[in-house]
C-alpha cells in the first residue's frame, strides 16, 4: 500500500494515542482523589504502590507485548526511538520492500507457542507492516506500463527464497513518501536467540548477490556499517579483485556487464510519470479506504441510532 506524503495520521494511530492518553489522565484522577482524601499512610501506601505497578506493567506491555498491526501504529515517538521490533514476513511484493507480521514478546515460537501468525490473506488484511529495506535498491518491476528493468524478477526470486516465512528483526527508521517504513532489517544468527548474537544485515547480503545496488538519494540509511562498506560490498559483486577494479565476478545482475541501467537510472528516466502514477495511485488508495470507513459508520448507525 502506498500513501502520498501529505496523508494525515490513520485512524490506526490516532485511537492508538486517544487510548494512551485516557489510560494517563485515569490513573492522573485516582491518585488525585486518593491524595484529597483522609486516608490511614497504609492505604495510601498501598494505593501508591498500586498505581506505580499498572503504570509500570503499561509501559512494559506497550513497549515490549503490544503488537504493532500496520505502519499507521508507528507513532512519530517510535520513530524517534529507532526502535527494533521482531516479526515474520508474510509476503515480498519487490525486491526491496515486504510485509511484516510483529511478533512482540512471547508464545510465537517453541516451547511456548500459544499465539499464531495468520496465513490467510483476509486474515492477514490490515494486520502487517509494509517495510522498504534501508541502503539498496533493487531493479524496478513492470508499473503503470513501463516495462520491467532486466533481473527484476530474478531479484524478487532471490528475496522471497530469503525471506518468505522468516523472522527478522528491523530497525523502524522512519517513513517514505509512500507510507512505507523504511527498515535497517537483520536476519537472526543460525543457532543462538537474536538478542545474544547480531544476525546478518539483508542489505548486505543482498549486495553479495548481486540483485540490488546501493541507494545513495537523499536520506539513505546504512545502519551500523556505513555507506563506504555497502559500496564496497557492491563491488566485490562485479568484480573478483574489487581494488584492481579488473576480472569481473559477474555475480547476479551483474553476469552480464556492469554498465546496465541502475535502478536509479531507470527512475530519472522514467521520473515525472512513475511520481504521477504513483501519486494517483497512493490518492486513489486513500478514497477507497475512507469510503470503506464511511460505509463502516452508517452500518453502526444502523444498529445503534442516535436518540
């Protein structure tokens, strides 16, 4: 799903805070009420210590078990935070963007499973967080009647095998001029737990291979490693002795020369027509989903009429 750059915040996000805030000014009220009051200093103590522990178990449940449904949940506070989340992938729609299904806090996995990631497309409707992964760029696939740049396909292939049904780890660094959220995504260690061991960068091992080239417009993101080592991992892809820059290695798009058109080639050349029909699109999204939401509100005024 893409959104213009201009599209306010979802209704996702806005019950996400009108909910935090009712849960803050609550406690706010109780503990003013028990405060104006004469109570014994052991009932207020208790009281106290009360409201310090669901305070504490709201944050914890916030930060660490709340499940994150869609980007729209991603508040600009998270943002802020470049806040790591786990999740599994459920689909791969290019070569370098998913969906992700969050995972927070346990019972996904063994010995411990008592929660499931949904596997039905109507389950899995609006309950994924569309991620563009951070620092490459993959070849462009057929849109809006352009034609698709050479090893798109092969690209998505490659990430899919990768990816589809894995649990990664991303890094929400902030979010793109299509409502995507634009990820440093790690693949977890072969045997030890994730948060023991740093797992492998996908960007990285995707320049390896050869299916993507560095992104390098403005606001790129590299995470840990820095633009100079996704360059230099994306040399040690054509060629075999990179610093003689001779014997070229040819690994994926790159095994046929090294001089085809770079995605970002294609989309200079394609620029104002992919931003309109892209735009068009993101505006048409949006229509849709408030005419959806329109029709959702005259179905409970239905039910429960206003007296």
């Amino acid at each position: 799903m893409r959104l213009p750059s201009w599209t306010p915040l979802g209704t996702a996000q806005i019950d996400y805070q009108e909910e935090k805030t009712r849960e803050e000014k609550d406690v706010i009220n109780d503990v003013q009420k028990i405060l104006s009051s004469k109570l014994s200093p052991g009932i207020l103590s208790a009281f106290l210590l009360g409201s310090v522990s669901t305070v504490t178990m709201l944050v914890v449940y916030r930060r660490y078990f709340r499940r994150l449904r869609t980007a729209e949940w991603i508040t600009p506070d998270i943002m802020k935070q470049r806040r790591w989340i786990k999740g599994v992938v459920t689909s791969v729609g290019d070569g370098d963007n998913f969906r992700l299904f969050h995972t927070p806090g346990i019972g996904w996995g063994w010995p411990l499973k008592f929660r499931r990631v949904p596997s039905l497309n109507k389950e899995l409707k609006d309950q994924t967080i569309h991620v563009r992964i951070a620092g490459v760029d993959a070849p462009e696939g057929a849109h809006f009647g352009r034609p698709a740049q050479p090893y798109a396909e092969e690209s998505l292939s490659w990430l899919r095998t990768h990816l589809l049904g894995k649990t990664v780890y991303c890094q929400l660094v902030r979010r793109d001029q299509y409502g995507r959220i634009v990820s440093v995504v790690v693949q977890p260690p072969g045997f030890l737990p994730g948060f023991l061991v740093s797992g492998k960068s996908l960007s990285l091992e995707m320049l390896k291979a050869g299916w993507v080239t560095t992104y390098e417009q403005a606001g790129a993101e590299y995470g840990k490693w820095g633009k100079v080592e996704f360059q230099r991992i994306e040399t040690s892809a054509k060629y075999v002795f990179p610093l003689l820059y001779i014997l070229a290695a040819r690994r994926g798009m790159w095994k046929d020369g090294i001089t085809a058109e770079t995605p970002a080639e294609y989309k200079r050349r394609y620029g104002r027509s992919m931003e309109s029909a892209e735009a068009a699109e993101a505006v048409q999204d949006s229509t849709r989903r408030k005419h959806k939401r329109t029709l959702f509100s005259r179905w409970l005024t239905r039910l429960w009429p206003s007296k």
